[in-house]
C-alpha cells in the first residue's frame, strides 16, 4: 500500500506548484477586471491598455508634444484676447483648453508612472 | 548603500532566509561526517545520498539567492524563485514525514524538528504563492506580451 512517505517530494513540490498556477491566474483574472474598469473612465482607459513598456514611453511623448501645442495655443489666444470683443466665447475656449491640457497632463504623468 | 540593499531586499526577506538556511543544509550535509546516519533521515535517504543532498541544496540555495538579487532586473526571476520555492518545499515536507515516521520509544512526543520542518513548508509554500503573483506582474510567462502582439496584428 502506498504510504504518504512513498510520495513525499512529489507532494512536496505539486502542492505548492499548484498554488502558484492559482496565484498566477487568480492574478491574471483581478488585473483583466481592473482593466475593464479602467477602460470605462478615460484616460485611466487609455494608460490601462497600454502593455508595452516602449508603446507607453512613444505615447507619453506625443502626448506630451500635443499638451505643448495645446499651452502655446492657449498663450497665442491670450494675446489676442486683449483686441477681441467676444471675450465671452474666447474664454470659454480658453476654459476648455486648459481643461484639455490639464487631462493631457495627467495622462502623461500616469505613463510615466505605469512605463 | 546598506541602507538602500536592505530596502530593496525587504519584501523578499523571508525567501532569502528559506535560500541561505538551505545553503547552511547543503554545508552541512557536505561537512565531513555521517549525518543521515541517524534515523530521523531514514526516508530522505530513499530519495537522495548525503552528498547529492548537500551539493543540491547548497547550489539551489545559490542559485535561488542570485535570482532574489536581480528579481524586477530580469522578466523571468520569478520562475526561477518558483524553481527554488518547489525545491524548498519539496526537500521540507520530504523532511517532516521522515521526522514524523521515525519509531519513537514508548511515551515519547514527536520531536521539535517536526514543527520546524513543517513550519518551514508552509513558508516556502507562502513564498512560492508570492512568486506566482510576481510572476504574472513582470509576465514572466510572456502570455500577455504574446497576447498583447496577436491583437496588435489583427
């Protein structure tokens, strides 16, 4: 009859072989749930896609590039601001755009955190 | 520099314990003299010679220190901590049945290297869980980095 002795080591090393498989994928299965939930609120949607390393350092980049153009956009109209009568409709788009640099920013800042 | 080793080594404090106490086996498997000639060894002698044990033990013991340093530095450490968390648990619960089956005389209690042994497995068993998850956070498998390519292409 088999003793639990005959089977020490195999016991030894499958249990705990086991609980990491378990791990692994009970790992798997909570990041694939938070991802769906982040792809649900941007722009935590869009840093939760990336999974490459290189693709979130190219994206922090060009995001960044396009928050810059998005603050020069905002000093030109500044400017004209002064000689505008529709200062209403300027600022509003100034308000907006600032709102837009301001999400540009905080997308960079979390890829540069997750990259 | 202390400082900064020690921060970096403390969430994997208890795996570089299990790794330098099975050097400290393997050494002392390997020192002269005949350990497994007492009873308590019987059913590890089944399994291995004093000298296979010591030399294993010892280069596992090693081998799993070294990918404790450079975990987080190379994608597949964790397999590598698995590899050494299996071997630990393997060698510990091998250990405890053979402490646990040896005859003991008439009303004596089972001796403390039972609950050694057996406390020892269930913290290499802990840390093998532990790999597992580190395992999946550096996609150590590569699964997601394959699945993420399959999608990128299609």
């Amino acid at each position: 009859m088999l003793e639990l002795k005959d089977i020490a080591p195999l016991l030894g090393v499958l249990l705990p072989a086991i609980g990491a498989i378990f791990m692994y994928r009970a790992a798997e299965r909570q990041r694939a749930r938070e991802v769906d939930k982040a792809v649900q609120s941007a722009p935590l949607g869009v840093v939760a896609a990336i999974t490459d390393k290189d693709a979130g350092v190219q994206m922090a980049a060009a995001i960044g590039e396009l928050a810059d153009a998005v603050r020069k956009a905002v000093a030109i109209m500044r400017e004209e601001r002064d000689d505008q009568a529709r200062r209403h409709q300027i600022d509003r788009a100034l308000d907006e755009m600032t709102a837009v640099r301001r999400e540009f920013q905080e997308l960079v800042h979390l890829l540069k955190q997750r990259s | 520099m202390i400082i900064s080793s020690t921060a970096y080594m403390q969430t994997r404090m208890l795996e570089m314990g299990l790794a330098a106490l099975m050097v400290a086996c393997g050494v002392t498997l390997l020192w002269p003299g005949d350990t497994f000639a007492s009873p308590i060894y019987a059913s590890l002698v089944r399994w291995l010679t004093e000298d296979q044990g010591g030399w294993f033990l010892s280069s596992v013991g090693i081998l799993r220190s070294t990918a404790l340093v450079i975990n987080g530095r190379w994608r597949s450490s964790p397999i590598a901590r698995i590899a050494g968390c299996l071997t630990g648990s393997g060698f510990w619960f091998t250990f405890a049945v053979s402490v646990a089956s040896v005859d003991r005389g008439e009303g004596l209690g089972p001796p403390i290297l039972l609950a050694m042994s057996g406390t020892l497995f269930v913290l290499e068993f802990f840390s093998a869980l532990r790999c597992g998850t580190d395992a999946e956070a550096l996609d150590s498998l590569r699964l997601r980095q394959a699945r993420s390519k399959v999608s990128k292409s299609a």
